[in-house]
C-alpha cells in the first residue's frame, strides 16, 4: 500500500472515529473527583435550604430549579425511555421530558416533605472510564440507620451534571425504565399512552 | 514519530467501534426474568387488597401510636430471634469470625440484654449484620446477583424470586427457634405465629414511606416494585461479593449508559 492510500485509509477512520465520539453522548469529558463531590454538597445544601425555608409551590418551583441547573433531566428522560426513544418524535420526545420533568420535581419536593433534620454526608468519588464519576454518600438520620446514596456524574458538554440517584441500589433511572417500558408493553406498545398518562399526572 | 501518530490513531479508531458495537449488543439493562406474571400479577393485587384493608393500616397505626422505645424493643426482640439464623448463613457464606460475633451478640442480648429487648452488644461495639440464605444462594451462584431465576410474587410477603424463596425456605427450617418448639412438641405455635405476624407489621411499618413513594411515582407499580426488589437484592449480594468479584455493578452500569 503506497502512503498516500493508506495515508487517506487512515483519514477516513479517523472520521468515522470523531463521528463515533459526536454520536455517543456517553463518551463525553472525565469529571473529576473534587467536582463530583462538589456538585454532590453543593445540591445537599441547595435542597435543605429548600426544605427548611420554602413550603407547598414554592418549595416544588424551587426543587424543579435546582433539578433543572444539576440533573441532566433530559438525559435520565432519554435513559429512562430505553429503545423508546429512537421511535418517538420529536414533538412526543418534548412533551415526554417536559412530563417527566414534573413528575420528577413533584416526586423530589414531597420526598423531601418529610425532612427532619437529615444529613449528607460525601463519601469516596469513583471514577469511570467512560468519563462517568460515581459519588457515594450517606444519608444520616436522626433515628435509624443511615441510607446508603449513590449518585452518577457525568459532563455531557454542559458541565458535570448529576445523572442518576441510587437508594440502597435501586437506581432511580433504572426503575423508571423499567416502569414506563412495562406501561409501554401493556398499552400496545407505543409510548403516546405512556405520554398521556404522565402529562394527566402532571395535570393533577 | 510519525508512524507512532498514526498507530495510535489506529488504535483509538478501533477502541470507538468498539464501543459503538456495544451499544448495539449489549444491553447491560436486561429485563427482570417474569415468565410468570400472570400469575405473579394476579397474587399482587390480592395483596395489595389486603395490604390496603388490613396490613397498612395496621402499619400505620403501630408506627404512629406505638411509642418509639416499645417499637424499638420489638424490633431488638425479633432481630435477636434471627440471630441463629444469620450467624448459620455466616458460617456457610466462609466467614466463621462473623458468625461468632453474630452468637457473642445473641448470647450478650439474650441475657444481659432481658431476652433481647434491649441491644446491649451495639453498646458493647458487636456490630449487627443480617444475613439470609437467598444471599448466600446468591454469593455462590456464579451468575450477576440481577439474575436470581425467575420473579415469583409471594402471598403476604410479597416480592420474591427464585432464589429468595429457595432462602428463605432454607432459613425456615433451619432456625433453631421453629426446630426448638417443633421438637417440644409444646403448643408454641402461637408463639411462632406471633412472632412471625409481629415481623411482618414491624417490616412494613418501616417501608411505609418507601412504598408509598414508589406506588404514587411510577405507572405500573408492579414493574417498579420488581425492578426495585431486584436491584436492591443484587446490591446486598454485590457488597458480599466484592472482595472476590471482578466484573463489577459499575461496569454494567457502563454498559447501560451506551443504550439508546
């Protein structure tokens, strides 16, 4: 093979290799350990803040927001949909994330209703080699054992975001996949059911 | 130089396909094993019918009127009754020094402890672990602890699979205290029943808020409770196989992030 072929093959392959990277948003920059558990204290304290001052819609306006600035909530969504999402349109996929989006501060803001002086506290940092950090922390009660939490870093272009929470292991990601593809299965298999019934809940 | 430049370029090409070629294969996110939900679904509603009717108001009223200390001295009281049971497991699972800590707990509680109303041993630094034979099944069996056969919905107990109610027939009938009163052949049944009754109002008035949570935050409650239980079980095998386990819960979860 002349140089200049292969020089070309070579070229060639590096493209396809960059459209790999662009393609994959799990491929994205390494977080480091000291922003992960960053991120991680600073969410802890923004979120007892919260709890502590605000009460009813102003709390949940207040959980959405700190939601919205760490979590990436469009790509848990996306996860959460699994092979889904590559069926949805564009116009089902926004009005999914948007649902969810509520769903999902609801959920935080009536957890957190029942906040009695909790604390976090920041563990070891994991680093992966797909750029993803996982962070261990505790959840110290005033009562009772402490809760074991988990949360999953990444930086998909936008900073190193929070991407998933596991309680005890139950990752909350892998949950509600599971959930919405079972919902999925049993109303014939296409998520406009799924959609409705989460923008009816969001209605409530 | 140049040569250098271009193998390793080579080289990150070919680590991307790679990686693209997971995304397509490997799920990493396989689904519970559930052939059959039929019947697990129809046993789920008959105990969500009785959980609603009977046990979670129960539940309720025990956490919220019972006074801390007496919740509290029934929970030691039943933990101390397993005791046998998780120190049997320790042995089976290879860890003979557990077990003896397990026993130096029972043995401390049963006595200085008034019958094991009181945790005298925690005081004392005997740290408690709980063990049970779906766990040690788990330990052992070579497969992702996700994998426990297939899901089986228990009545009144509720979520189960395989593999834990294999366990916890196996704890069933070797707990010395069910052998004990067998072998007396003194009318303890109701002793036993209380007891078993008083762990099942003492466990679910501690997962009150977990539940409730889960039931009000997804769109089929028995999907979510299948993946949760799942998820939560391999966890606890995973911590007792980390020490020997290579292919770990993260490198899964690796794999899951590159499904699309």
């Amino acid at each position: 093979m002349s140089l200049l072929a292969f020089r070309r093959v070579i070229l060639r392959l590096a493209a396809v290799a960059a459209a790999t990277v662009f393609v994959l948003p799990a491929v994205a920059q390494p977080v480091s350990a000291a922003d992960a558990s960053k991120l991680i204290e600073t969410v802890a304290a923004e979120v007892i803040e919260i709890v502590k001052t605000k009460t009813g819609a102003d709390r949940q306006a207040a959980i959405r927001k700190v939601l919205q600035a760490n979590f990436d909530l469009p790509f848990m969504g996306r996860s959460a949909l699994g092979r889904y999402w590559n069926g949805a349109s564009e116009t089902q996929r926004s009005r999914f994330l948007a649902a969810v989006e509520t769903a999902e501060a609801r959920a935080y803001s009536e957890r957190f209703g029942q906040y009695a002086g909790q604390t976090v506290t920041v563990g070891k940092v994991t680093s992966r080699p797909n750029g993803v950090s996982i962070v261990d922390s505790q959840l110290n009660q005033t009562n009772g054992q402490p809760i074991k939490l988990q949360w999953e870093v990444r930086n998909g272009g936008q900073g190193p975001l929070i991407t998933d929470v596991k309680v005890e292991g139950v990752s909350m990601v892998m949950t509600r996949r599971s959930d919405f593809s079972s919902y999925i299965q049993n109303n014939g298999g296409t998520v406009e059911p799924l959609i409705q019934e989460l923008e009816a809940r969001a209605a409530r | 130089m140049k040569r250098k430049a271009h193998r390793s370029l080579v080289a990150m090409t070919v680590a991307a396909t790679l990686m693209g070629g997971c995304a397509v294969n490997d799920t990493g996110a396989a689904e519970v094993w559930d052939p059959i939900e039929t019947p697990n679904r129809f046993m789920f509603s008959i105990n969500r019918a009785v959980d609603i009717m009977a046990l979670r108001p129960v539940a309720v009223i025990y956490r919220d009127w019972v006074p801390e200390p007496a919740q509290k001295s029934i929970r030691n009281l039943l933990d101390n009754l397993g005791e046998p049971v998780t120190a049997i497991n320790e042995v089976v699972q290879g860890d003979p020094n557990r077990a003896a800590t397990t026993m130096a707990r029972f043995l401390v509680n049963s006595t200085i402890g008034v019958a094991g109303l009181f945790d005298v041993a925690t005081m004392l630094g005997l740290e408690r672990t709980k063990e049970d034979a779906g766990k040690t099944i788990g330990l052992y069996a070579g497969v992702e602890p996700e994998n426990g056969g297939f899901y089986l919905m228990l009545p009144v107990i509720g979520p189960s699979n395989a593999r834990d109610g294999t366990g916890l027939m196996m704890d069933y009938l070797a707990d010395p205290f069910r052998i004990l009163t067998f072998n007396l052949a003194v009318n303890w049944d109701v002793w036993q029943g209380a007891r078993y009754g008083m762990n099942v109002i003492d466990y679910r008035s501690r997962t009150i808020f977990a539940l409730d949570d889960l039931e009000k935050n997804s769109v089929d409650y028995y999907a979510a409770m299948r993946s949760a239980y799942t998820q939560n079980r391999a966890d606890l095998i995973r911590q007792k196989r980390e020490k020997t386990d290579a292919r770990s819960e993260l490198e899964r979860r690796d794999n899951l992030a590159l499904v699309r």
